[in-house]
C-alpha cells in the first residue's frame, strides 16, 4: 500500500474515533506533546524565522509557538485535507497548505529558515528508514538554516508494531553522509522515554542553542 495512503487512513481514522485531539495524533497525553514541543523549540533561535511545520496537523506547534510567545513566520503542511480544514478554521491568521511535500515540488530551494517535523516518521508504512532519509534530503533541499525532528527510540519500553522505532547512533551516521552541508548533528534525548529530537546545523545558517 502506498505510503501516503497508509498515514491518510490512520489518520482519518483517529480523528474520528478519539476524543482528544492529541490522542488522534498519537500523542499519549497533553503532557508528552507539551514536553515534545518545548524540546523543539528550546533549542533553536525562532524569533523572525520562516517556520515550516511538516505534518503540522491541527496547528497544535504553532499554538505552543503563540503561547510561548515566539514571533516566527509559520506555515503549516499536512497530508490530510480534514486536518488542514481544521488547523485553518482554529488559525484563520496563519498560512496552512495540504499536500505531499516528498511528491510535489511545493517550495524552491532554502525557501524556509527551519523546518520542524514532529511525529512524521512515527507510524510504520513498511519502509520508514528509507522515508525519513528521503525526507531529510527533501529538508536540505529547502531549509537554510536548520531542519528539527523527533523520532521513536528502539528502547522504548512501550514498543507498539504499528509504529516505526529507530536507533539515534544509526540514523546520525546515515545523515552525516547525505550532504557536506551538514555543520553539525545534536542528539536530544531522556526528555520522555521513548524518543528523541535531532536538531541539523546548516553551512548557511547558526548553530543550535546548547542546553543543560
């Protein structure tokens, strides 16, 4: 089954059947999302950036972003036509876009000064490893300065088959070999117990803010 149709149909899915909006985008709580979302964006300089949020879903980052009071030029993407209606309808000042940014040529080269990517990766359409390499040069392609995502840890102690987990050592060293525009790679970890951010330094743009 197709890639796109496999997270269309869970998703559309979830929306239906979940009475919190976090659940239906496979957080486990409003919580975890908080603590997510706070990891993405303590660590990186926002103020007066171009945002864009891949799989932004209902313009849950971009609420994190207001009510942390970042001014950032935001823009959010997602697959679903239901989710972007509804992202629209709760963000009627803010730019929301539906479509396929691994399909389409949607943006021109370093079009964005941060892409975020939350939760894209997590679900398991049979060939993730090779999704997330895929997307990452789509990322480099269209960022200048850096390219945040999160994952699902291998250790998870709470590993459910329907969603895809990775090792943070391997997918470094995939990265690293993908472009020489790569400054630098920070791991972020222990935050939650079953997964992690990386956060990718462009040539062009600044380093990530290191924290304690």
């Amino acid at each position: 089954m197709k890639k796109s149709k496999i997270i269309t149909d869970y998703y559309n899915e979830e929306l239906t059947q979940s009475p919190e909006k976090y659940e239906c985008l496979g957080w486990e709580d409003r919580e975890s999302q908080f603590r997510r979302f706070q990891v993405l964006t303590d660590y990186v300089d926002l103020e007066g950036k171009k945002v864009l949020d891949v799989g932004c879903g209902l313009g849950h980052l971009l609420e994190h972003l207001k009510n942390s009071e970042i001014q950032a030029e935001y823009t959010g993407l997602d697959l679903l036509h239901s989710m972007v209606d509804e992202a629209r309808d709760r963000h009627e000042d803010h730019n929301f876009l539906q479509g396929d940014l691994f399909v389409d040529e949607l943006f021109d080269k370093d079009h964005f000064q941060v892409i975020y990517s939350s939760g894209v990766f997590n679900l398991n359409t049979g060939n993730n490893f090779d999704f997330l390499i895929q997307a990452v040069e789509k990322f480099l392609h269209i960022s200048s300065e850096t390219i945040v995502f999160n994952l699902l840890h291998k250790d998870s102690p709470n590993r459910d088959e329907k969603f895809y987990y990775f090792y943070p050592d391997q997918v470094i060293r995939e990265i690293e070999a993908l472009s020489d525009n790569i400054k630098s790679i920070q791991l972020v970890e222990h935050y939650l117990n079953n997964d992690f951010t990386l956060f990718l330094s462009l040539q062009d743009g600044p380093h990530c803010k290191q924290k304690n």
